[in-house]
C-alpha cells in the first residue's frame, strides 16, 4: 500500500545523468517511483525496457498497472561529437539520426497514449517532457537530429495537452541548458572547459518538484532554463 501523500511516478531515462537525479530525489522523498532504462538504474523499482520498442510500451504499461500519478520522461540521445567542434552533419550516419528521432520525439508520444489511462485514475495527472534550450527559437544549434527533435517535441507538449484535457491529465515541458550531470562534467574536464555557469542540477530537481506538487487550477506548460555560460 502506498500512503496518501505518496504518489506513483514513472521516469523514463533513470539510469544516468538527469533522470537518474530525479528517480533518487522522488525515491528519497517516499514515493514509488518505477524507474526505466536500457541500462541498470539505482532505484528500488527498476524496470529494464527499450521505450522504442512495441514490446517495451507494451511491457511499460504493464508494470505500471492501473494508475500513475506522473509521467516524466527524460531519455534523449544526440549525434556522436554533438556539442563539440568535431560534430559534423555530413557524418551523421542515417541510423544514428533515426534513433534520435525514435527516442526523443516518437516516443514519448506512444508512451504518453499507451499511459494515458492510468494517468487518468490519479486526482491530478501529470505528464513532463525534458526538453532543452536546443528546441527553442534562433538557438543557433548545428545538432541537426537532436535539434529537430526537441523543438518537435515542443509541439508534442502543445498538442498532447489538447488531446489528454479531456481526462484532465496536465503536460509540461522542461527546457534546460547545459546541467550539472556528472556526464558533462566529465566532458568539461576532459576538454579542460569551464564548469562554471552550468544549470545545478538541484535549480533542475526544483522546477521538476514545482511541476509535480501543483495543483490542477494552474499549468507550467512550458518552462526555460537558461545556463549562465
């Protein structure tokens, strides 16, 4: 049984970086938090499942049973030397450019209809997508797939909370610049870059809690977070 205060959350992407914060941070606050990944992810509800997949959805649904109090879906994937002078669009491989397609736009659209339903049996439904500043107007970024996909993903945000007002479930969206992860810590370190100006990854965590804890008379249905770099 779960307490009345604690509520039933899915993060999709919780092996690393952001959504591994998140899952910690939830799981920590009390709530069951079902974490899913391709890869092994620290939380007490782990469950392994490729979100690009049929089969995946399909397994999704069925862990998460009849109700969900949120979705959040934070997985992404960008082109190899993304963000990087060494990127170049001519390279990109035709595959490398479908799966970004595949994870960061599609679907999070077939996992926002695949849980719709039980999104619906919570009092206050809500569903977030981790977007980024890449996906906003005059961005001046040459990721060309990743680009593409998070700008797209903006509009999925738009429409899906057309389609999903019905039965009342809120969509938000969540556009940071470069965050505090370990991973671009890391890349900073190995390319000697300043960490300087990164987006902590508790201003992060803050917008997310924000987000999940209000009420349904009002929608954050898009917010922007911009680094100081």
């Amino acid at each position: 049984m779960i307490a009345d205060d604690k509520k039933r959350y899915l993060v999709v992407g919780a092996s690393k970086g952001i959504g591994e914060a998140i899952t910690q941070k939830l799981d920590a606050d009390g709530h069951y938090v079902i974490g899913v990944s391709r890869n092994f992810a620290k939380c007490k509800h782990w469950f392994q499942a490729d979100v690009t997949t049929d089969e995946g959805l399909d397994a999704i649904a069925a862990q998460v049973g009849e109700k969900l109090d949120a979705l959040v879906f934070v997985a992404g994937a960008w082109e190899e030397h993304a963000f990087s002078d060494e990127y170049n669009f001519l390279n990109s491989a035709r595959s490398e450019t479908q799966k970004i397609v595949a994870l960061n736009l599609i679907a999070p659209i077939l996992l926002a209809q695949a849980l719709a339903v039980p999104l619906s049996q919570a009092n206050s439904p809500k569903i977030i997508l981790m977007g980024s500043t890449s996906g906003l107007d005059s961005c001046h970024s040459k990721e060309v797939a990743y680009t593409a996909s998070k700008f797209g993903l903006r509009g999925v945000s738009q429409s899906l909370a057309i389609a999903l007002k019905p039965l009342r479930i809120d969509v938000s969206i969540i556009n940071p610049g470069d965050v505090a992860t370990p991973e671009v810590i890391r890349d900073c370190k190995e390319h000697k870059l300043s960490t300087a100006g990164l987006i902590p990854m508790k201003e992060l965590i803050r917008t997310v809690d924000l987000i999940l804890e209000g009420s349904s008379h009002a929608v954050h249905a898009e917010i922007n977070l911009f680094d100081q770099r």
